[in-house]
C-alpha cells in the first residue's frame, strides 16, 4: 500500500489554513485525491480547465458551494472553464429564462471573483491556451484532456470540477496516472484500413475502438495523416465510450516513438466504421434541430460553414458551438453575419448537452458521436450522426430551406 503523500512547506501552509479558509479547503481535495490515487507527491501545473460550470449540472447546491469558495479562494495558475448552461450574451435567443440566467451569472461572478478567465469552451487550445508538450496540467473536460493528452503531448488526468478547481487554487496536483510515463504506454495496436472520411467517421472510430479495446490505450495506424478535426473528434468519442482519455497514432502524435509497439493487434475496417456511425444514431424521425460544434469549432470549420450557408436559408433549426474567442475571430473575418442571415444560429460558452435549452428537440441530427452520447443519454432525444456536409445539407433541406 501507498504511504502518505509527501508534502512541502509550501502545502502544509495550505492544510493548516495560513493561506485562507478556500485554500485550506483546495488542499484537502487534493490530499484526499492522492491518497485515493496513491500519489507519492504533488507537481506544479501550469494551467487547469474546470468543468462543472453550468448551473443545470451545479443546482443550488453547487452555486452555494462555488459562491462560498469565492469568499477568500484565488487560483495561483492560469485557470479557464467549460463551457456554461447558456451563451453568456444571447441567453435570450437560446429561450433561456431569467431565472436561470440569473443562477448561471452567479456562478461565473462566483468564478471571476476567483480570478478564473471566463472562456467557457471544451478547446480552450484553439481559444488561446495551448500547453506545451510535457507540461503538467489540471483540466476536467474529456474531449479536451484527451486531445492535450494525446495531441499536444501535455500530461492531465481527467479531474472533476473541484479537484480542478483545487489545483488551481493551490498551484500543483498530486502526480498520478497519466501524468506517469508508466500510465501512457500503447497497449494495443490498431490497424485502420481505408480512410475515415468526416469527423462522424472519427467519431465512430472511437465507438469501434471502446467496444473493442476496453480501456487499453492505443496505438492507430493508418495510410492517411488525420485531420485536425477528426483528431478532435476521436478525443471527444473516445473517452466517452471507452474511458480512455490517452491514443497515440504513428508518425502523428508527439510521443508515438517513445513507446515499444504492443504486442497485441486488431485491425478496423470501413464496415465496422460505418456500422458503428449507423448504430450510434440513424433514428428515422423527423430531424428537429441540427447542430454542430461538440467539441467546440474552430476558425477554419467556420469559415466552411459561413460559406456553405452563405446566400442560403436553412429550414431546419441549425446551431452551431464554438468558443467567444473563435466566434470573435469570425465575426472579424465577415463570417457570422452570413451564417445568420441564413437563418442559423452560433452560439458561445456554452453546449448543446449542458444547455437545457437544447431539451425541448425531441430529434436531432450532428456530427459529433459524443454529442449523440449525450443527447440520448442526457435529454432523451432521439439522434442521428452524419458528416459535416451531411449536418448542413439537411439544415438547408427543411421545409423552409431554399436560396434567398
Ligand atoms: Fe464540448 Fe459539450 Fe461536446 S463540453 S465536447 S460541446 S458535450
């Protein structure tokens, strides 16, 4: 059995309460993760990314927490958050009522006094924040802890939202898991056969990898360099129907070479791909809200989207997420007005699964295989996964679709 984690005097401060009522609190989260976790010692991180942000997941009991913590709480690292239950500025047209909006204010109030920054996206490395390679990190989001884990090279465990909200507080993590050389290491090779032609594709990629792999970490293989958005959207599949927050994929991510090839191997093909995008979501109902941006976009799949919709109209309701930092981008770029003048809707710091406003469509249609997950599984909607262009053909193909 593990002994007791090591502390500094820099941590014993914490614990014994000379930094503050809310630090003392943060310390005592983490001692009680690394005990659980059998960590021998804790490590600075240099940024986290804290989860449990909107209000429909916190309820009152989570705000009086928060508001609480913020009484004397300070992150001593750069901090930022996931995404929130409503876009902080067009709460309005999302049909969110006042008295959430007013509960999701506090929390981020309850946030900004704690000196977090208040970008609310699931890529805060396409809003600004890229970590490094080896860097150690405290982020809770899945899809992102396991794009920087996998991506970028840097270390992060899966942290909940207060354990992410401790480390920001305190400064340092304790070192467990993945942040170890020994928890990173490939323990099955996939060979993919064909290409994976959307992100829908990637997506079901990783619903083939979870019910084949378990929880092992991969190796991927293919004859085709991924795309940037496919690779984003294999870190949002895969966690969420394997648990795994960890891939590496030859010739493409920073630490594919360090580790010897796993003995084991299975090889995926199209079929499989294809069976596990129609068995995700192909529900025949009548499709009442397309949406995209789960994980949030980025510039480029915005700038495809302005220029599919531009001079159209959609016909079915089409919303599309992605960070404040993006959508400002855009609308410098020229690019939000004709995604609006078509009649869609973009929407910031916030997700079509944490948003209750997306509950009130019984049927919805995206590209995103976590997304699917989610609105299944969260708002009992019934789902239907399909490409990029398959998402914006059918908005443009609803009753009032046509060219304006
Ligand atoms: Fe991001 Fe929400 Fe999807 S946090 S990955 S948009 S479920």
């Amino acid at each position: 059995m593990a002994g007791e984690p090591k502390l500094s005097g820099r941590l014993r401060a914490f614990l014994d309460g000379r930094e503050g009522k809310a630090a003392r609190k943060a310390m005592e989260i983490l001692l009680a993760l690394a005990r659980v976790f059998g960590a021998e010692r804790f490590v600075p991180v240099s940024s986290a990314q804290i989860s449990g942000v909107s209000y429909a997941t916190l309820s009152d009991a989570g705000l009086e927490f928060l508001e609480s913590f913020a009484e004397d709480g300070r992150v001593r690292v750069p901090a930022v958050l996931n995404p929130a239950g409503m876009d902080l500025q067009q709460w309005r047209e999302m049909g969110v009522g006042e008295s959430f909006a007013e509960k999701q204010k506090r929390v981020l109030d309850a946030y900004r006094k704690m000196g977090v920054t208040l970008t609310c996206t699931c890529t805060p490395y396409l809003a600004g924040l890229v970590p490094r390679k080896g860097e150690l990190l405290a982020w809770g989001e899945s899809s992102a802890v396991t794009f920087v884990n996998s991506v970028i090279g840097a270390r992060t465990n899966r942290e909940g939202g207060p354990a992410a909200l401790a480390a920001a507080v305190v400064g340092e993590a304790p070192l467990y898991g993945l942040h170890l050389d020994a928890n990173r290491m490939p323990r099955i090779e996939v060979r993919l056969k064909g290409s994976l032609r959307s992100a829908a594709d990637y997506g079901a990629l990783g619903i083939v990898l979870g019910k084949r792999i378990g929880g092992d970490i991969p190796l991927l293989e293919s004859g085709f360099e991924p795309t940037s958005e496919g690779l984003r959207a294999l870190s949002a599949a895969l966690p969420t129907y394997s648990g795994v927050s960890l891939f590496h994929w030859r010739d493409v991510t920073p630490e594919w070479r360090q580790w010897k090839p796993p003995g084991d191997t299975i090889t995926v093909g199209p079929e499989e791909i294809e069976a596990a995008r129609l068995e995700c979501g192909s529900d025949e109902k009548e499709v009442s809200l397309v949406f995209t941006g789960c994980p949030h976009l980025g510039i480029e799949e915005v700038q495809t989207l302005a220029g599919r919709l531009r001079g159209r109209r959609v016909g079915t309701p089409f919303w599309i997420f992605t960070s404040r930092r993006v959508v400002e981008i855009a609308r410098q770029q020229g690019l939000v007005e004709p995604i609006e003048e078509a009649g869609a809707k973009i929407f910031s710091d916030t997700c079509p699964v944490v948003a209750p406003s997306t509950e009130k469509f019984d049927s919805v249609m995206t590209d995103s295989a976590k997304g699917c997950y989610y609105m299944r599984g969260v708002h009992g909607s019934s789902v239907h996964l399909a490409s990029p262009d398959e998402c914006i053909d059918r908005a443009l193909a609803g009753p009032a679709g046509a060219l304006l």
